[in-house]
C-alpha cells in the first residue's frame, strides 16, 4: 500500500492531494493564481486535519517538477522537501507536462483518437510555450521544448495524426494553429489528482529524487527584471 501526499503548484493553480495506491482521497486546490505562498500550507495542514493524519503517516512525498512558474515550482519543491527532510520520507518528483497530458487521458472525451498525440503547454510569455509530445498512453514522444508558436508550428506531426493541445498555454495558441488534425480541450488545467497514479507508480518503482539535492525543472534561466516604471527610481 501506498500513502503520498502530491502538491501541484507548477502553473496558477495550487492543488494538494492525498492519495492511496494511486487513487485520490483528498483533495483541495485553488485556481486563482498569485496565491501559492499563502494557501500551500494550509491546504496541507487543512487536509491533514480533515482526514486525521500527519506527515509521518506517509510513504512518500510527491511534487509536479516542471517546467512552470518559477516561483510556482519554487514554493511547492521547497514545501515538499521541508515535508520529506523532516518526516525522512522519499521525494517523487513528477514531469508537470506528463501530468497534464495523463490528465487528458483521464477525462473521457469522443474526440480524441486513438494514435493522438497529446501535446500539454504551459504559458512561457508572448507566444512561447513550455511543451512535449505524449501518446495516449501517456509515452513521451519527444523533448521537452521551449517553443515560440507560429502558424506552422508542429505541422509535421499535424499531417501525420491529429494533436490534442491542452494547458494554460495552448488558448493562446489556438487561432495560431488552424489545421484540421489540431484538437484544442479548453479549461483542462494542472492538479494534484492527475499526479496521484503517476507517483503511486513511481513509488513502486522506488524512483526517488535526492532530497537535499533536487531542485525544480525550470527548462530556462530566471531572469530578474526591473519594471520600466521603477527604471528611474
């Protein structure tokens, strides 16, 4: 049996979920953005309450890994390594683009078919997406990729299958890509329930991350920039 607690703050979205042998027990989430900081830990405290546990009744830790928000990733990692250090628990550490695309696969939908590919995107600024390639049965098909979307944008692939594009980052893409194999599904975000069966997975597979060490899968630099209006001040 398999007791992880998964935290999901990668995009605007902050989810926490409890979750035996990969099914959701619990779950609390916030789809408001901005507020990750303030909410994380009252969500895990609330929940914890609410369903009489504590850290240490644990397997495992789990978090989304990126790419993402950079303070999104950085918040939820830190929690989530706080937890394990302090319970000495394993650290799963979860592709938030492979949790996105199984999302899709979770959520029964007539559209999509079989050979699909999946491609999840998270808002990278402008029209730059953070994104990869799954199959439906959530395979990764290709690199995880920063990407500036034009109208010819994955036209390969969109020749060959249909692509279902999903994320906070595919709405903004989707009058860019007008191709008849191109499938967008609106409003699918980011949570902790679509990590559940992917870190139970990863816990049988004793697939751990080195706790004192790991550190969030930013894809790019972060770079600090003073804004114009301040430049002067």
């Amino acid at each position: 049996m398999s007791l992880i607690l998964n935290i999901e703050t990668a995009t605007e979205v902050c989810s926490v979920s409890f979750s035996k042998n990969g099914q959701v027990i619990a779950l609390k989430e916030n789809f408001e953005g901005l507020s990750h900081a303030k909410l994380l830990t009252v969500f895990i405290d609330e929940l914890l309450k609410e369903n009489q546990l504590k850290v240490k009744n644990f397997d495992a830790i789990a978090v989304s890994m990126g790419p993402g928000s950079y303070t999104g990733l950085r918040i939820g990692v830190s929690a989530a390594k706080g937890l394990a250090y302090a319970a000495d628990l394993p650290l799963i550490a979860i592709s938030t683009l492979q949790s996105i695309a199984f999302g899709i696969t979770q959520e029964p939908n007539k559209l999509i078919k079989r050979d699909a590919w999946i491609c999840p995107m998270i808002d990278a600024r402008r029209m730059e997406v953070y994104t990869a390639f799954f199959d439906t049965l959530n395979v990764q098909k290709s690199d995880i990729s920063a990407d500036i979307i034009e109208k010819n944008s994955y036209l390969d692939i969109l020749n060959e299958r249909q692509v279902v594009f999903c994320g906070n980052g595919a709405k903004k893409c989707k009058k860019t890509i007008a191709h008849p194999n191109a499938l967008f599904i609106d409003n699918h975000v980011c949570s902790a329930k679509y990590l559940a069966p992917l870190s139970d997975t990863a816990f049988r597979e004793e697939n751990f991350v080195d706790v004192a060490y790991f550190e969030p899968f930013y894809l790019k630099n972060f770079i600090a920039t003073v804004p114009k209006k301040n430049i002067f001040k």
